[in-house]
C-alpha cells in the first residue's frame, strides 16, 4: 500500500521591532536604556544602531542596550535600531536621543541672618550651588566690607554699613555657562553705644588726700 502526505514549509515567524521611548541621558550620569524592543524572527536576533552614538554611551548588539556615562553633549537626534534574525530577516523603528547637561540648582541654607556693623563676621554659606558641571562659581553684590570666596560661596569680611533686612542674591554659575540664583535676607545692626557705667560710689573730703 502506498500513502501519500504532504509537507507544509511555513514561513518563519517575522521579526518585528517596536518603538519604546526616547531616550534624554545626562552628561556624567550612568545611564540604562532599551528604546526599542523585537520580538520574533528564527534563531538568535542581534541587533545594530545608526548612526554613532555620543561619547560616553555604547551599544550591545547582542542585547539591544544603550548603557554607558554620556561625556558629550548631543542635539536631539534619530537614531535607528535594526534588529536581525539568523536567517536574515531584518526589522527596523527609530527612536530620537539627546545628551543634556545636568541642571544646576541653587538652594538656600540660611533665610535670614543678622550681622554687626564693624564687627568680623565668622564666613556663612547662606546659598548653596549643586548639579551643572563642576567647578561653581559664586557671586554677589553685597554691603561694603563684605565679600564673597567665588569657589565655595562663604561671604566673610566686616561690614562699615548698616542696612534693613534686605533680599540678597547668589548667582551660581557652572563651567559651561548654566546659571542659576536663589537669594537670603541680611540685616546689618549698628554696634551697641558704648557706655561707662560708674558701680562703686566715690566718696571725697575737700582738702583731704
């Protein structure tokens, strides 16, 4: 007897490839992305990226990853993932990245603070300077006599006026140009009048030594 029966050759299943989200990384800051996924196809997918990614941040072709700490800024650009299975077949979807700087963010230490006017202050830091790219650098217009360490923000010197609780602001400036500024109240009191109180009572006899 003799059977016949038939072999169905199917189509492999498709590589498809499916945009998750754009990608903004920080300049400094380790970074772990994976902004397109693929699913399907036969045998093993690896996976390729174009065009070159910023300095800083690679690519695993093997398991379609963006990782790294970015040194290099970067315009929002389109990037294209293609991903290929082991006989071939090929997907493809974009996606945008950008590399930023991080922000610069300026926070009060100390509202209010209250000096003596000729009196030598003990150096404060009433704002304070964080993020950006380092080094910061601070500055300020303050009252005669007081000055500002530009490399850490400490106001120190002895003020020769006096003046209300006044806003004052620090400007904090990084080494790429970001700034940013928050501001403290300064009042500077007129030192206490000098007086000579007499405690101890005198008592004298004319023409007695």
């Amino acid at each position: 007897n003799v059977s016949n029966f038939y072999i169905n050759v199917a189509e492999p299943v498709a590589v498809t490839t499916t945009f998750a989200y754009n990608v903004t990384a920080t300049i400094g800051q380790s970074n772990t992305f994976y902004p397109v996924s693929a699913s399907g196809g036969y045998g093993t997918l690896s996976f390729a990226i174009t065009p070159s990614l910023p300095t800083g941040l690679t690519f695993n072709t093997a398991f379609n990853r963006i990782s790294g700490v970015p040194s290099q800024l970067k315009a929002n650009t389109q990037y294209k993932i293609t991903a290929t299975d082991s006989i071939g077949q090929s997907s493809n979807t974009n996606f945008y990245l950008e590399v930023i700087n991080p922000p610069l963010t300026a926070t009060t230490n100390t509202a209010n603070v209250t000096i003596t006017q000729y009196v030598a202050v003990t150096p404060f830091k009433p704002v304070n300077g964080s993020g950006g790219i380092t080094p910061l650098s601070y500055s300020a217009t303050l009252p005669t006599g007081l000055n500002i360490y530009s490399a850490n923000g400490y106001i120190y010197g002895t003020p020769t006026v006096t003046q209300g609780n006044t806003s004052t602001t620090i400007t904090i400036t990084d080494s790429v140009g970001q700034t940013t500024s928050n501001t403290f109240n300064l009042r500077i009191t007129a030192p206490l009048p000098l007086s000579v109180a007499n405690t101890t009572p005198l008592n004298a006899t004319y023409g007695v030594a």
